[in-house]
C-alpha cells in the first residue's frame, strides 16, 4: 500500500509565518496608536466648532439659559463631550471651552 503525500505546512514554516506577523504589528501598532490620539485631538477641535454653532442657532431660535445640557436636551448636539473624553462648557454667549481634568 502506498502512503499518499499529505498537503500541508511543516512546524517550521508556521513559526516563520507567526514571527513575521509579530515584527508587522510590533511596526504597526504604536503608529496606529499615534494616529488615532491625533484623531481624537483633532476630532474634539471640529466638535468644539460645531457645538459654538449650535450655540448660536440656539440663540437664534429664541432660546434662553444657553448651556450644554440644554443643546444635547433640545437636540442640538449629540453628545456633551468631545471624542476623547473630555467635558465642554458654554458660556451665556455661546462660546465653548473644555474642562481639563
């Protein structure tokens, strides 16, 4: 009887495989984690923006007592904080800043 050859991959082949792929995401990885820090930071900038122009169609809606509660109540934003984390604050007129913890 003859034994047929099996298709397959050796021990060895699969650890070069498994290295390789650990060297990628040794590269990779803190870069990605940078970029996504920058993203967060930048995205907090944008939201900022947004919030300062709801703030003032707010107003303009002949709204009163201005404040972060009342445009995520109202539905004018989506959230009360930026994209990292971090907690805005308006102003009476409509000027936003971030609480630094």
């Amino acid at each position: 009887m003859r034994k047929q050859k099996q298709a397959g991959f050796t021990l060895s082949e699969m650890m070069v495989v498994i290295a390789i792929i650990g060297v990628l995401l040794i590269i990779i990885l803190p870069n990605a984690l940078r970029v996504l820090d920058t993203a967060k930071a930048e995205g907090c900038s944008a939201y900022i923006k947004t919030v300062e122009t709801q703030s003032q169609l707010y107003l303009l809606d002949g709204h009163d007592n201005l404040s972060i509660d009342a445009l995520y109540d109202n539905g004018y934003i989506p959230e009360k904080t930026c994209p990292d984390g971090r907690i805005l604050i308006v102003d009476a007129n409509g000027a936003v800043s971030v609480v630094e913890d």
